[in-house]
C-alpha cells in the first residue's frame, strides 16, 4: 500500500515539472518582424568598423568595403594577394610593420632598423661615402617612426635663432652635413651667420667685389676660386692666388698690401712707366726694390726721410731750394737736376 501511494505520488511530481517546463506548450509560428538576420556585408564600409580596426581618413587605398579582402567572414587576406613583396624578399609578413586596416599609420621604425637599406640605399651611400657623426648612429636615433623626419635643432644649436628647418637643409644635406650645399640665390646675410668679420670686410669696401653675392665666387662652401678666372694678372709670372692676394685682400681687394719681398716687376705691371726711368738712371735708387720707398701702396716718403740736408756745406743752397724736387724733378730718375726757384 505504501509502495503505491509513493509511486503516484512521484508520477505527480513529474507531471507538475513537465507541465512548468512549457515543454507541453503549443508551438507558435516564427513572427517575420522578430527574426535576426546576418548583415549584409556587401552595404558595410570600411568607415563603419568600430574602434580596433581603421579609420577611413588612415585606411588610404584599404578604405573600402569590408568584403573586398574578407569574402567570407572567418577568411584573412594575404596582402600579397594584392601587393608584390614591394620591401623584397626578406620582408614577407606585412603585418610585422604594417596595421592591415591602417597600413601607413605608426609604422615603428626599430623592427626594420636592419631592412632600412633595402629601400634607402641611396641615403646608405651617402654615409658610406661622406663620413661623420650622422654615419655612426642608427637609423632609429632619428627616425623613431617610419617617415618621420627629425627636426635638425633637437640636437643641433642653430647658427641664429630665426634658422628653421628648411634653413638648415639649405646648407645642410641630411644624411652628408659637413658637404655643405646652397642655392646661387643664397643672401650674404646667411652666410655672415657664420662669417660674420668676412661679410663685414665685404660690406665695407668700394670695389665691385662688395656687389657680388658670395656664392658668385665660393658657388660651393670652401671653394676659394681663382683669382684668374675673373681678372688679367699684372705678369706672366702671375699664375696662382697667392699670387694676387699677397698684395690684394680678397675681400677689400683695393686695400692693396705689400709685402716686404714684393717683387718689381709685380709694381711695374701698373707703373710701366716709372719702372722704365729708374731702370734706365744710373743710381742707387736702381738697386732698391719699390716697397723700400714704398712700403704701403700710394705712400709717397720725403727725401729728407732718407738723406737728410746733403747739400748742408753748400752755401745756402737749401734755402735757396728748400724742395728737393726744384732741382730733381724726377724722384725716379734723381741726376737729371734742373735748377729752378719754381
């Protein structure tokens, strides 16, 4: 009797937990308005990714809908599947550098520190053949991030404080900086940044040389051109620089110097002439070279400064002719004496 009641009374339990389930309930027909369906991915764009993939002003050329690279929704494209291996052979996973849906965006520079040459040979050449501190550092000390470009004055102290970075390339190859380089249309102003007293000097003279630019002579830096090219030598003799500016400054070239040991026929190049009658009087005066009367150019020395009274036992004859030159009209051509109290 017992064993029955516990038997029905286990049948109920199981009949209320079915009935609650709902697994009795009638199935209901799907409802259209109620039913979810995959998107369709041929109206999504690239634009329409949310946060992780790319934005469309980065995307560049992958801004465009989605199922162009994925046509099915678990496939991922190779990139090569549209781009050639354009970094060579050595570089195949793209995505070691490249975001797939923001390729040209934060592209760090330290994985490709050994691939740099592979596509900037030329700026490889530049260090292998013009030697200096930009040669010795790697490519990642200035450009952290692929395509950034290191302002010159994080490193460098600038020449003046209105020098920006164009001005410094300028002068300044990036990748060769001691090979300095500027335009023809380069001012004096920039150049007196770094020789000031020079383009001072310049400024300051009256000849056709302070009317010139300075790359009209100096077309590449510390190019000393030849004086020749522009200018007649005084002599055969003449043929080189030094030359010319023994007696000419470069930069003042009318403030004409004379050394000591200048030769004669230098000074007789302009003064034919007076060179011609002090060679052919027979005097002392012949044997001097013309920086012994004339140690600067045009200076004109008296004759006391050299013979003092020589005619002093003479009666009174330099009272008479207190000028030397009433009596020697020719300093350089000093026995043809004439007397004369003009």
């Amino acid at each position: 009797m017992i064993s029955m009641k516990s038997t029905l009374f286990g049948i109920s339990i199981m009949l209320l937990l079915i009935l609650g389930s709902g697994c009795l309930a009638p199935v209901e027909e799907p409802n259209a308005s109620t039913i979810q369906t995959a998107p369709d991915f041929q109206e999504v764009n690239a634009s329409d990714v949310r946060a992780g993939s790319m934005p469309s002003e980065l995307g560049n050329k992958h801004d465009m809908k989605c199922t162009v690279c994925h046509t099915e929704r678990i496939i991922k494209p190779n990139c090569t599947d549209c781009h050639e291996l354009v970094h060579g052979t050595q570089l195949r996973n793209c995505t070691e550098c490249h975001d797939a849906h923001n390729p040209m965006s934060n592209i760090s520079s330290p994985r490709l520190e050994q691939f740099c040459s592979q596509c900037h040979s030329q700026q490889f050449e530049e260090f292998s053949t013009h030697h200096g501190r930009h040669a010795n550092l790697k490519c990642v000390y200035c450009h952290n991030v692929h395509g950034q470009i290191e302002i010159c004055t994080i490193c460098h102290a600038p020449h003046s404080a209105e020098l920006t970075y164009n001005d410094c390339l300028n002068c300044h190859p990036a990748h060769r900086p001691q090979e300095i380089e500027y335009p023809a249309t380069v001012s004096n102003e920039q150049c007196a940044i770094c020789h000031e007293a020079v383009n001072t000097e310049l400024a300051q003279s009256s000849t056709r040389h302070s009317s010139l630019k300075c790359a009209y002579c100096h077309t590449t830096h510390k190019q000393i051109p030849e004086c020749l090219d522009c200018h007649t030598p005084h002599t055969q003799s003449m043929t080189h620089n030094n030359d010319c500016t023994g007696c000419h400054p470069a930069h003042d070239p009318a403030v004409i110097e004379l050394p000591a040991d200048t030769a004669r026929d230098v000074c007789a190049a302009c003064h034919e002439e007076v060179d011609a009658r002090l060679r052919e009087s027979d005097t002392k005066h012949n044997d001097l070279g013309c920086v012994y009367c004339h140690p600067e150019h045009r200076y004109l020395p008296t004759c006391e400064s050299c013979h003092g009274s020589p005619h002093k036992d003479i009666y009174n004859v330099h009272e008479d002719y207190p000028e030397c030159s009433q009596c020697h009209i020719d300093p350089h051509e000093v026995n043809n004496v004439v007397f004369t109290r003009e």
